[in-house]
C-alpha cells in the first residue's frame, strides 16, 4: 500500500489534471410502449411448441408480479423459473438473451395492433371476438356463438395461439387479454372447458389494455464515432445550451476498468480509503493515453500485425476482451501498439493460413468470416435476431443428438452431413407404348446429315451452340387433353421444334374420355385421336401430326376443339373415306386410347397439360408458350453437358441405347407422388427418451407430444424382408384403420414393396373409424398379437394374409383366426394375445393419431423415418411406385449417409436403424439453408486465440477468421464475448492481417450495444436499457455519429441538443446524450407483370388496415421491381392503389406474405425486428391489355419524375392535395445534415418566400435532420 501511496503521490504533485473526461452516450428506443416480459417469454416459448406456451399460460398464475412486492427483481426470476422448467440450460441462456434483446417485443406489438383494429369495446380490460361481433361479458358469449355460423369465420394468422383440443368446425372464438391479469385466468379456464367439449375453436391474442409509459430499449445495433475530416468547415458556432443526461454515465462499480494496465475497479475494492486519489491518477492515465499524434507511414505498415500479436500474447480467457479494447478504440491505442513485435512465427503461420482462406473460401487478407457448426454468418447481411433463430435450431438439433446418445466429435460429423431434401428432378419412365412418337433421330432420314457417334459431344463449338447428332439424348414429351384450350399452343412450340430440326425426339399422349360409350362424333378429343391413329396407320406418325395441326389450324383463338374441325379436315385430306367408319362407335382406330389415360394416371404428373423432358415434368410456370422454349432450349444446354461427362468418363458408349441409359438414372422412378415431393414437409419429433409403452393407456394419456411419440417407437415390432441383423435406413410406419379395405390395402403395397427391399422395415398404428370393441378390432388385434408373439417372417406372412380382403372378410364373417395361420407360427402364444380383453394399444394409437398426427377417425398416413405424410384423402391412391419413390428420396438424401455414420459408432442393428429413423426426423425437419462448410485450417500454434468448451456438454464449434483492425473485428469481439456467455463453444479465432499498410486501418471509435442478459438496479429494478457508451473521449477531434442498425430499421434522432454530425467535446459540458428512435420497420417486395416479365414501372401499392385502408403508400421502381413501405409491428393489407393502378391491373399471386396465394386480400404480418421481402406478380385485366400506367390523362399524377420524387420521399399524400397542387406550387427538394447546413437551408427558405410569389412546398428528407431543425417551430 505504501508504493501505491507514493505512486499517486509523485503524480499528483507533478500534474494538474484537467475538467471532467468527456463522453457521448446513445440510446435508441421504440415508438410503442414496453411490452411486459411475461407475454414476451410466452412467445419465445411459443416458437418451441405451442404445448409449451400452454403450459406455461397455466403456469404463469402463480408468479407475483413486481405490483405485488415492489421489486423487478424477483418478478423476473420468478417468471424464468416456471418458463425454464422446460427448456434445457441452453434455452435458458437464450431465452434470457432474447428478452434482453427485446426481439418478442414486436411479436407482442403486433397483437396490440390487431386488437386496435378489432377495436376494443370501451371500458374492457378483455374481450372476445366471434366472427366479427365483440363483447366484453362471458354472459353474452353463449349468443353471439348461436348465430357465428351466419358469420364468416375470422383470419387466422401464422402466429395466432390456437388452443390444441379444438373442434376445427366449431366456431373460433378470439380472447384478446394479458396473461397474468386476474380477469385473464377466470375467463381462460371457462373458455378451455368450452374448447374441449368440442364447442368452440379457441384463440388467444395478447392485449394490453393500460400500455405502460415507458418505452423499449432496443439492443443489437453498432453506433460508429467517426473522426471527421477538418479540410472544410462543417461546425456551426452557435452556443449550445447544455442539457440534463438522464443516463449514467460512468459505473463506479465497473470491476473491468483498465486504463493503461491499471485495473482501477480491482484497486477501488482493495484501497477504497484512496477513491479520490486513484479518480485522479485515471483521468491523468486516460488523457496521456488519447494522444493522437499521425502516425508516420513506416509505422503504419505492421499495425495489423501488431494488433493480433498484442491480441495473442493476452491469456486467452481475456483475448476477446482486449480485441474488442484494441478494435473499437484503435485511433487513441494505435501509437502504443506501434511498439508491439511481432515473432516471425506468427508472421509466417498467418502468411500460411492465407493460402487456404483464399483458395477454400474465397477470403483475401483483411476479410472476416464466422462459422457456427460449419454454417457462415454473414456479419453484412444477417443481424442478432437472425442469429439468435441460427442458434436456437442448432441447439436443438445438437440437444436431440445428445438425447439419442450421440455426443462430441461423433455429434458435429452427424450435424454436418447435408441431408437436406434434394431439389433433383425426379423423372418418369418414357418407354412406355402409349406414348407416340412423331419422329427418332436415330432412324429418320431427314437426319442422315447429322454425325452419330457420341464422340462428337466432346468436339469444341462455340458457347450456346446446340449440338446436331443423330442420338436421342433429348426427349419431349406432351401429355395433353386434345379439348384444352392450350393444347393448340403447346403443339405449335412442338411443331416450331420440329421443323427448325431442333435435335429432340418429340413423343404425344392423348389423354381423352376412355368410356367405350363415347365415340368421336360425340367427343372431339375422342375424334382427334382416331384421326390421329388413322393417318398414322395409314402414312406415318409424322404426316399424323401435320394433320393434327391441321385441325389446330381450324380453331379460332379463344375457341376450343370441336368434332366439325376434325370432320372438315379430314373430309379435305381423305374424301374417300367413310367419317363414320374412322369416329364412329365401330371404329377400329382406338389404339392408345386406354393405355395414355392408364400411363397418365400410372405416372402421377400431375393436373393436365404436362410436358416432360427426358421424363423429368416443367413446371406449370413454364408452360407458357414464350417461356417453354426458352426453358426447353436451356435444357438441351444442360444435360447435354451431363451428356459429355458420362461419354469423357466412358459411362455412355456408342453402342449403348441413349434412352435405356437416360432411364436407367437413379432420379427415375415408375411414379412421381406430389404429395411425396413437396417441400412442405412435416417431421415427428423422435428425441424424447422413456421407459413408456402404448399397452398402458391410462399413464400414455397423460404423456405430452414428444413423450408420446417416444412410447409409440418403444412399442414398435418392425417386419423385415429376412430376419437377419441389418441396419436398414428406412422405416415405414403405416397409419390406417386395418379393420377397413383402405386401410389394409394400404398396408399390402407396403409390404409388397418390402419384398423388393431389404433396407425397409414396417410397422403399423391403428386408427378405428369408430369407438373400438372386440368385434370391430378384430384384423387390427389380429395383426397387433402377430407382432408381439411371432418372429418377423412368420408375422410378415401372417399379416400379408390378413391384409388381404377376401381372408379379413372371413375373419368378419366369423371365421376362426386361426384357419389363417401360417406355418411355423406358434399358435397358443398367438392365441392367447389376440384373445387378450386389454386393448389398451388401440386406445393409445387413437388418441396419437388425433393428439399428434391429427388425423380425424378411420384416415390414412404414411409416416416414413418421421415424416407425416397424410392425411391421404379417401380413394387416394398410394401404391408400390409411391412406397418405391419415397424408400429412393430417403435413401438418396439422408438414409445412405446417416447409417453410415451411426454403423461407425457402434451400436447393436435394431437400435442402429432406430437412430437411423429418429436422426433421420430431427435433422429434415430443420430448415433448409446454406450447406455447412467443411474446414481444416493450417495451424492454430500461433496465430489463433483458442477457447475450449466444458466437458461433457454440447458444444457449438464457432470459428471466426478476422483482421483486427477493421469494422468486422470491431463487431465480432463483442458478438463472441456475448456469445461465451451465452453458449458452449469450442471457439478458434484466426487473425487474417493485411501487410503494408499506408493508411490508418480504423478511423473511428464503435461501440456494439449487446447484453446477453437484463440488467438490473442496485435496489432490484430494472436499469434503464442498454445504451452505447463511449467514455474518456480525446477532446481536440471533431467527431460524427453514425448508427449502423439491421435494413430493415428506420430510425432517427428524437432528442439532443448537440449535432450529432460534428461532435466537438472541447465544447461541451459532460455527456452528449443522443436518443434515437425506431420510426419504422420496412417493408420491401419485388413486383414483376406476368403478362411481359418485367416490373410494372409506376404501379402504386397502398398498405392499411380494414379500418384505415390507406396509410402509407409507394411506387414500384423500374429497377428489379422494387418497393419499399413503411410500417410497424401488426397486420397490414396490401392493396393496388385505387385510380389507374387498381384499373388497370390485379393481384395475380403473391410470395412471403400470410395470407394464402390465392387470396383476393393481401396480409402482411410484421411480428419481429427482421427483414420481411415480399414477391407481388400482378397481371393487367383483359380490358385494359393495351393501356399504359404512366400514359397521359392519368387521374393520379402517376407519372413525371418529380412525381415519383414526391412519393419516394414521403410516401405518397391525399388525391385531393395533388389535385389542388398540380400547377401552381414550387416544390423544392432540399438534404442538409449538421446544424450549419440548417442554418443555410433556413437561409435560404426565407429568401426564396421573400422573392416568389409562387406558392411553395418544401421537402426534407427526415431522417438527416436533427431534432433541433424538426422542432422548430417556425418551420411548421
């Protein structure tokens, strides 16, 4: 002590210190009150599942609120503690993390809008809406149900809270409360008994009815104080008068406050005796640091090496910290870190590792990169909130992992498999017979010119050039209704093909009316086909097709295929010939007519007219006649590059058959399902771990989702091709009522289709069509006992019979089981289970087909390695090819790929093809993203800060790749260092210096405002929010600030009296205090016209609400199509403006929005603080095909550029005022930033009054204005 005495003595005695270090503080805040954090927490918890919000709306009755006991503080941890009691440590952290952020506040926001939309009855702390009608009074509900049905029933949006027993016919009954109010819970509970005696749908919506005066402090944005350049005078002279700072500035209490190596917070603890003299000593130490002498050019050229030398030689639990010190105050730490050496070592291992960042990842020295798991974070483009989604699904993935007993390196190899669904086309077989021909390149003399061996694709031509050889390698075929009013285009696109010897095989099917009944002088696609057949027979099928088009030719547009076309052509081409012999009822010319509709239906392609490419079906928004040929053409390009491959690599040889080769690919499958390859995919959750079985109902009752499903795979008997021990990556669950002939069809083309594999296994869950009873369960008890008594085999044989309708007819008629039984089963076991009265396993398999799966009684499903595919309507087929197709997308995708990685960890088969399964579920139903990115750096010895994770729990791998004196470095330490203390993480930060510099690499000053909790109060209540804080400033720069905020942000400063854009704190008192605002959350979109492709420049979009529909407006931009509205949390309408806009054009479909694509209305729901995009296609009506929207006469002062001015800067004003401002007003444009400016600008306003006559409008863009300027209020 007595050193340090001294110490502070000598420099006191030799110094005198300057006034108060100066510093700039800034806040930024939304427009809506504070939503309370209860409701905030629901909503995270209703991102994990909506059982979880449920349970914690019950839950949440028992936390005392701080108006109970006073304090912040324990309201808080009282509500973390009945919200964690389902979450796992890492979703604690991040639910504390995201409340910290605020990032629910919007969710809950946008509910308090459409609750002002309704709007609420006066006087009611709640309210119930029913189909339309309101009221306050639970009395009162009981009649406004009895006439709902008279009622449309109300939208629901995405993330409305639906109850989950609910009778979906029953009328929606909308609660618009705050959890947590007394009055909440009374009407809740009557409204959930209500809910499942099968009354009502309920619905809860968050509504706050006394929004509390504060506001939200927002977090998660960087704020920059640039040092500004002096060349030319920016600075207004006028006296700034000093303002109240409301925040604190400066903690006492800070234990991280080092200046200079002092810890000055570890020494306040030590000698609290010295507090004044050790204040003294900082603000000398902090002076004499901020010097900020230029640095010469030879001291600037290592300074990036410098910088992660200092960085490296830091232990590495303070790394971070002293990157984030070094990164965000560079301009005053610079001349110190000129004296740093850097080791060649590090020199030559960063040197090394360049190599590999830029011929891996595309990274040059300097450039900045983050990995989580293997999946990069772009720091430009993605924010917190982003981030924040990135880690939940990967903590969820890494958790169900660790449940299923996969853990550490083993873990992160299964996370980074890339098993998400493929977008390869699937194609079908085109070797069908129904399928005509009209020409074959192969034989054709018209193509005698042309070279035939495949060779020749490897021959050098120019880009583009489409190769002429006489092999089929390409094949169109056209599957159409002859009646179809595009039929005609679309053999006109074949026809262009043909004639402009375009080297594709060109193949029709006719599919038309196959009732024997019907004969061509009735039907004209009946009579098209014979004529069709007749002049092929008679000719070829060529001079078939020219005859066709013939007829085309007949029909006048808009018109649609008649039986007198096909008569008068035919009359013309063959008069000889009897009409009646070749269309009427005794026609000879039928051939194919069978066999298309049989191959259409057989192939499973989808609604009429499909066009097939080497099997694989367009698109149906490529089917228009302009874009089929493009697209065709671009196809012939690309698999002709295939085409090289295959014939470099010797795979396609000449004397190989193009078309058998082109078949035997592994993308072609004899049906392709829709249902089965959409990418709208839903998974069961297969990580819950018990000890529970479907034959106890009463405790399999009380089990939640997951637990259920987890008691269903425990229960489950599989059947196999052979009982042999194999690790089979597919597994089937077959879903049906087996006591019905759907069902058990269904099951037998399963097991049809396990015959020819031996990677599948099966198993079945009961749904009854009805309550069950010993006569109505008989097959179902029958299959049920087989499977619980007999081997694989003899249970497979057993229950292929019993899968059979003539043999399950006869168990129902009253035949003995077992005259049915099959040779080697084992009859008085099999006997005595089916005989059993406990049928405890069909009462649990119903109440999961209807809890979980959501199946209604008696309905079909396919559940194939976890994924729900069903409900299959009635009569809807799925067959063998399905089961085929679905065992190939498994297997191709995931299966192959994940059993080889569990066959490394050694597990026993049957539990190994059991991970398979619930690996398979949990991984596929992640979102589909970015492929992880495999990485294996040079080294790590030297030139990488390394923090390992603990032992024993999951861990995320983070690797981050930096240079330490740029922006990115400046936002990424403090990210990571929020990130440590939020998440595991095996962390590995590479420095990727630049060499040579001859420029200052940082020229400002960053503060990233991140906390990864809510901070509180000394006396436990809550602080006043995060806010950016730069302390201990350097006084002679001249500083600007700058807020670096998502896109998506608008905001602007609300409240300061400085200028914000030339900062002097030579002048100022103490704290400039700068308070911002969130104006708005951007809407964006992109608007394309269907009709020509391009965007409809000038086109007018207004976005409201049902009771304002018009609130902001915007124009759409020639560029890209673009529009921007400004918006906030709620539920918008986005409508053509009305005028020529809504005129002229409609709606046609819409993308990223929340209403359905084929809704008339538009709904846009803003519910978070991240980018929403938007795509709008809209066509022109057919009466106004030739009008155009910037043309002259517009009512709407649509067109001009100062026009589109006027709306882009302030989104558009009344009819009324355009009307009245047309000729007589000057407007004038201007931009100022900076108090000086506005002195000038005010300068020049009152010039241009005292010299025009003309009146005037002035326009500003807003968000460069201070708060001073807007509060004028001579300029209102």
């Amino acid at each position: 002590m007595g050193i340090l005495i001294a110490v502070v003595g000598i420099w006191f005695s030799s110094s005198l210190v300057k006034g108060d270090s100066k510093a700039v503080t800034t806040s930024l805040t939304t427009k809506w009150a504070s939503t309370p954090l209860l409701l905030e927490t629901s909503e995270f918890l209703s991102e994990e599942g909506q059982e979880k919000f449920w349970n914690f709306v019950e839950a949440s009755q028992n936390i005392k609120t701080s108006e109970h006991n006073g304090s912040d503080y324990s309201s808080y941890r009282e509500m973390l503690k009945v919200a964690c009691q389902s979450l796992s440590p890492l979703q604690q952290n991040l639910l504390k993390f995201s409340l910290s952020l605020r990032s629910y506040s919007a969710t809950v926001q946008a509910f308090q809008q459409i609750a002002a939309d309704e709007p609420p009855p006066k006087g009611c702390t709640l309210f119930f809406a029913v189909h339309g009608e309101k009221t306050c009074e639970f009395d009162s509900l009981g009649n406004l149900l009895q006439a709902a049905s008279e009622r449309p029933k109300p939208f629901l949006f995405k993330g409305d809270h639906r109850y989950p027993v609910s009778n979906p016919e029953s009328p929606v009954v909308i609660l618009y409360a705050e959890i947590g109010s007394e009055d909440f819970y009374r009407y809740h509970k009557r409204l959930v008994l209500k809910a499942e005696a099968g009354e009502i749908t309920y619905v809860l919506r968050h509504y706050i009815a006394n929004p509390s005066t504060e506001k939200v402090y927002l977090s998660g944005y960087g704020v920059e104080l640039a040092i500004k350049s002096t060349e030319y005078k920016a600075k207004d002279d006028t006296q700034v008068k000093g303002t109240d700072v409301n925040a604190t500035v400066i903690d006492e209490n800070d234990p991280i406050d080092e200046v200079q190596g002092f810890l000055f917070g570890k020494l306040r603890q030590l000698y609290p005796d010295l507090t004044e003299e050790l204040k003294e000593l900082r603000k000398h130490l902090v002076e004499s640091t901020n010097e900020m002498a230029p640095l010469k050019v030879w001291q600037l050229q290592d300074l990036s090496f410098q910088t992660a030398a200092r960085i490296l030689t830091a232990p590495p639990v303070d790394a971070l910290m002293v990157m984030k010190d070094l990164s965000q105050n560079f301009p005053t730490k610079a001349r110190a870190i000129t004296k740093t050496v850097v080791s060649s070592e590090l020199r030559a291992e960063i040197e090394e590792n360049q190599k590999y960042f830029k011929g891996t990842l595309g990274l040059q020295p300097g450039d900045s990169a983050l990995f989580i798991n293997g999946l990069l974070i772009d720091l430009d483009t993605q924010d917190i909130f982003s981030l924040i989604d990135v880690l939940r699904n990967e903590a969820h993935v890494m958790e169900g992992l660790h449940s299923l007993g996969i853990e550490g390196l083993s873990l992160h190899n299964v996370l980074k498999l890339n098993i998400q669904p493929s977008d390869s086309d699937y194609a079908v077989d085109i070797r069908s017979p129904a399928i005509s021909w009209i020409n074959n390149l192969e034989v054709d003399s018209r193509y005698n010119s042309w070279p035939s061996n495949v060779q020749e694709l490897l021959r050098p031509t120019f880009p583009g050039v489409i190769r002429q050889i006489r092999k089929n390698f390409h094949n169109f075929v056209l599957i159409v209704d002859p009646t179809h009013e595009t039929t005609a285009e679309l053999l006109n696109v074949a026809e262009m093909f043909f004639s402009n010897h375009i080297p594709l095989r060109i193949g029709l099917v006719f599919v038309v009316n196959d009732s024997e009944d019907v004969d061509g002088l009735q039907d004209p696609g009946v009579a098209l086909l014979r004529v069709y057949n007749y002049v092929a027979q008679e000719m070829d099928n060529n001079y078939a097709f020219q005859t066709v088009m013939s007829i085309y030719n007949k029909v006048k547009t808009g018109d649609q295929l008649k039986v007198e076309h096909v008569v008068s052509v035919l009359e013309k081409q063959y008069p000889y010939v009897e009409v009646n012999s070749i269309l009427g009822i005794d026609s000879a010319y039928d051939q194919n007519r069978k066999a298309a509709r049989g191959y259409y239906e057989q192939t499973g392609v989808g609604p009429l007219p499909v066009v097939l490419f080497n099997g694989m079906p367009f698109q149906k928004d490529q089917l228009d006649p302009d874009d089929l040929e493009t697209v065709t053409m671009h196809k012939i390009l690309e698999t002709t590059s295939i085409f090289q491959r295959a014939v470099y690599l010797g795979e396609l040889s000449n004397d190989q058959d193009v078309v058998e080769y082109i078949m035997n690919q592994p993308n072609v499958v004899p049906r392709i399902n829709s249902r089965i390859l959409t990418s709208d995919r839903e998974y069961l959750d297969l990580t819950g771990m018990n000890n529970f079985y479907v034959d106890d109902f009463a405790r399999f009752s009380t089990l939640d989702s997951k637990d259920k499903t987890a008691a269903v795979a425990n229960s489950m008997t599989y059947l196999t091709k052979k009982d042999d021990s194999f690790v089979r990556p597919v597994t089937f669950w077959i879903v049906g009522d087996f006591d019905k002939p759907s069902g058990r069809q269904l099951l037998y083309d399963a097991i049809k289709h396990q015959k020819s594999s031996n990677n599948v296994r099966i198993s079945m869950i009961n749904n009854p069509s009805e309550d069950p009873n010993s006569q109505n369960t008989l097959v179902a008890r029958a299959i049920w006992a087989a499977l619980q008594t007999q081997t694989s085999n003899n249970a497979k044989n057993f229950i292929t019979k019993m899968a059979k309708e003539e043999i399950a007819e006869a168990v129902e008629a009253g035949a003995d089981i077992l005259e049915f039984a099959v040779g080697g089963m084992d009859i008085s076991i099999f006997k005595e289970a089916f005989d059993s009265p406990k049928v405890d396993f069909i009462l649990s398999h119903a109440i999961y087909c209807r809890d979980v799966l959501k199946l209604k009684k008696g309905q079909r499903a396919v559940i194939s390695n976890g994924r729900i595919i069903g409900p299959l309507e009635d009569g809807e087929m799925f067959n063998q090819d399905d089961f085929h197709l679905l065992e190939n997308i498994i297997l191709k995708t995931s299966g192959q790929k994940i059993k080889s990685q569990i066959q490394q960890l050694g597990f026993e088969e049957d539990l190994a093809s059991d991970l398979v399964m619930k690996v398979d579920a949990l991984l596929s139903a992640q979102p589909k993203g970015e492929a992880r990115i495999e990485y294996h750096f040079f080294e790590e010895r030297y030139s990488a800060v390394k923090l390992r994770p603990k032992e024993g729990e999951t861990y995320f791998d983070v690797v981050a790749i930096v240079d330490p004196v740029t922006r990115d470095a400046q936002r990424l330490a403090p990210l990571l260092l929020v990130l440590n203390q939020l998440i595991n993480m095996n962390l590995r930060v590479f420095m990727n210096c630049q060499s040579k510099l001859s420029d200052m690499p940082l020229k400002s000053f960053y503060r990233y405002v991140l906390e990864p909790e809510i901070s509180f109060t000394a006396d436990n209540n809550f602080a006043p929010g995060p806010i950016a804080k730069f302390l201990d400033m350097p006084q002679s720069p001249l500083f600007t600030l700058n807020l670096n905020t998502p896109e998506s942000w608008m905001v602007e400063s609300v409240r300061t009296p400085y200028d914000l854009d030339n900062i002097y704190l030579e002048e100022v008192d103490n704290v400039v205090a700068a308070e911002y605002e969130l104006e708005y959350l951007l809407l964006e979109g992109h608007c394309y016209d269907i009709t020509t492709g391009q965007p409809p420049r000038g086109l007018q979009f207004t976005l409201g609400t049902s009771t304002s529909p018009v609130i902001v407006d915007t124009i759409v931009m020639a560029n890209l199509g673009y529009f921007q509205l400004k918006a906030n949390p709620g539920a918008w309408t986005l409508r053509l403006r009305k005028g020529r806009s809504e005129d002229i054009y409609r709606i046609y479909s819409h993308d990223g929005t929340d209403s359905p694509p084929e809704a008339s209305e538009v709904i846009v729901v803003l519910n978070n603080f991240k980018s929403k995009i938007i795509k709008v296609k809209v066509q022109k009506k057919l009466d106004m095909m030739n009008e155009d929207l910037l043309s002259d006469g517009t009512s709407e002062n649509e067109s001009g550029f100062w026009e589109s001015l006027k709306w882009g800067f302030t989104g558009g004003q009344k009819n009324e005022d355009v009307k009245q401002d047309k000729d007589d007003v000057l407007n004038i444009f201007s931009v100022a930033s900076g108090h000086l400016y506005e002195r000038f600008l005010r300068i020049m306003m009152l010039s241009v009054l005292k010299h025009t006559k003309t009146p005037l409008k002035f326009w500003f863009l807003k968000n460069y204005l201070s708060p001073t300027f807007k509060r004028n209020k001579e300029l209102r």
